[in-house]
C-alpha cells in the first residue's frame, strides 16, 4: 500500500481514495466573493450572487416587486392571491372585494 496523489492503492488491487482526497474535491468549491456562501455548483452561485448585485429579474404582476429567484417571487405572489379573499367572519362566506364583503356583512345586521 502507497501513496499517489492522494489516493491509496491498496494490496487487494483497489483504489481508495483517501481524506486527502476527499478534502481536494470540498476545495473545488465555488465560492462567492462577497460572503461566505460556497457550493458546488457554478448556477447556484451565480443565482446566489444576484443578491449581491441588487438585480431581481423576477418581478411580482400584482405590485412590481422584484426577487432574485422565481420561488421566491411564487411565493410572494402567492399572499396576493390570500389577499384577494376577503372572508366574512361570520359565516365564513368568500367575497373577491371587500365592496361585496361589506354589503354581505351589513346584511347580518339586519
Ligand atoms: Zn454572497
Ligand atoms: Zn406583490
Ligand atoms: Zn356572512
């Protein structure tokens, strides 16, 4: 059994790459220059960067709201949606506007 460029070879015929190796391949990171954010892959960097750069491709239709990733901005989008609901508070009965809820709940009054 002998060293070679970090691997070992051993007496059963067999390559076992040793923790040399493996800590040469955790060092072929890609690793953002502004913070500590690293990974392994170049698009997720990249992506990543964009926070840096203030760039938000992925803007919200409801309110013009920018966002680095395309989740983010579903996600956002999504309480638009939750906004557009308005619910009585009590029966429960959905309304689009907050018009319609009005003249529904008035209508418990009576
Ligand atoms: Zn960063
Ligand atoms: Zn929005
Ligand atoms: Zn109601």
């Amino acid at each position: 059994m002998y060293l070679n460029h970090g691997a070992v070879f051993l007496s059963n015929g067999k390559w076992k790459t040793s923790f040399l190796l493996q800590n040469k391949i955790q060092i072929h990171r890609f690793h953002c220059s502004q913070c500590s954010y690293s990974s392994d892959r170049k698009y997720h960097l990249l992506r990543h960067q964009l926070i840096h750069s203030g760039e938000r491709p992925y803007k919200c239709t409801f309110c013009g709201k920018g966002f680095t990733t395309k989740q983010n901005c579903e996600t956002h989008k999504m309480t638009h949606r939750q906004d557009q609901i308005h619910c009585c508070s009590i029966c429960s009965q959905q309304f689009s506007s907050s018009r319609a809820l009005q003249r529904h709940i008035s209508t418990h009054l009576l």
